[in-house]
C-alpha cells in the first residue's frame, strides 16, 4: 500500500485506470509466463508460430519461405547449427551481399515485453538496425522468461566463461503508428517466430 495512502487515507478501492497511461496498455494479470510472452509478442506486431517437435518446426519454417517467396535466396546467419536447415531448403549463407532475411536462434524470449533477447552469439557486431528486415528466430519454450533482468541473469550463467557482448533486445515487430520517445531509434522488424515445444 503506498506511503500516501496510509497517511491521508486513500480509498481501498483500486480504480481501473491505476498504472494506465497513453503509452501503458493494460496486460492480462495473473498469465502464465509464456501466456504473458505469447499475448505481448503479438501485441507488439510479431508473427508466432508453435511447433511441437522439429518436424513441424521443418515444415513451418517452408511454409514462411513460399509465403515469402524466399527460396534458392540469400540468407544471414551465423549459427552452425542451424545451417543443416538452410541447406535442405537450398538457401545460401555464405559471403551474402543481400540477404532476404535474418534467420538466428536467440539468447532468451522476454514474456514481460513481448521481446527477443540477442547476443554476439546470434547477432555478431550488428546493430538491430543492420540487421535485414525480415528475420525468423527459432526458440525453445523453455527460453520464455519474465523479465530482461532474468534473460541478464540467465545468460551470466549459461556463459561462466567467453561472456557474450553486443546483448541488445528487439522488440517492435511492426512499424509504430506514431513514434514517441519510447520507440525512438528502433527499428521494426517482420519477425516470425519458430517456438518448439521443449518442456
């Protein structure tokens, strides 16, 4: 109970408007974690797509090339383990000079949010904003956190050691209506979202 409240005895009664601005929409309370996750990713414009084994996730993952026309294209991607998928849909990731999109696993998924935790592991050097427009992540539910400061904690202790630099978040997924301070020097991204069931 606030400080104020006890002293000047402020009513009981919490209105509806408590905590509510123009730029703070109500979330659901009370939401599992990855409820939470998956209600502010899609808020925040991001296409989700949930696959219970890695066949779906296969099959999803052509299904996002033809929607885009994307085959036999230019992909970035930096990630080993994840090139057996590029290869099998005869996509290049090798020395890219256009790439069509960004194809990355990610450090943690950001229920409070809605956002994708990146670090030099994923994303190298770049900027959010180098990165190409188009970028589909594959992710594991157990990846789903509350908080950034839980994707900081979990990050220091998966890395005892060759910590990761560049840790950014990506959070706007389509482009903002009307910019203000909040979205200043962000860059919207088309995501698409690959979560395997892994719990």
């Amino acid at each position: 109970m606030s400080l104020f409240r006890k002293i000047f005895g402020g009513s009981n009664e919490s209105s509806e408007d408590d905590g509510m601005s123009e730029y703070n929409s109500p979330k659901p309370s009370n939401l599992p974690v990855d409820d939470l996750f998956t209600f502010n990713f899609k808020k925040n414009g991001g296409k989700f797509i949930y696959c219970e084994n890695l066949n779906e996730v296969k099959e999803q993952f052509e299904n996002i090339l033809e929607e885009n026309d994307w085959f036999e294209s230019e992909v970035l991607c930096y990630e080993s383990k994840l090139f057996s998928l590029l290869d099998e849909n005869k996509l290049e990731y090798n020395n890219v000079t256009a790439p069509k999109f960004f194809f990355a696993s990610c450090e943690n998924l950001l229920a409070d949010e809605g956002s994708v935790l990146f670090s030099s592991n994923q994303i190298k050097h770049k900027k959010p904003n180098e990165l190409p427009d188009n970028i589909v992540i594959l992710a594991t539910t157990s990846q789903i956190l509350e908080t950034k400061s839980d994707g900081l904690r979990a990050i220091k202790k998966k890395y005892d050691k060759d910590y990761p630099t560049n840790i950014t978040a990506i959070k706007y997924f389509e482009k903002v209506q009307e910019e203000d301070f909040l979205t200043y020097g962000s860059s919207a991204k088309n995501l698409y979202l690959l979560l395997l069931e892994d719990l």
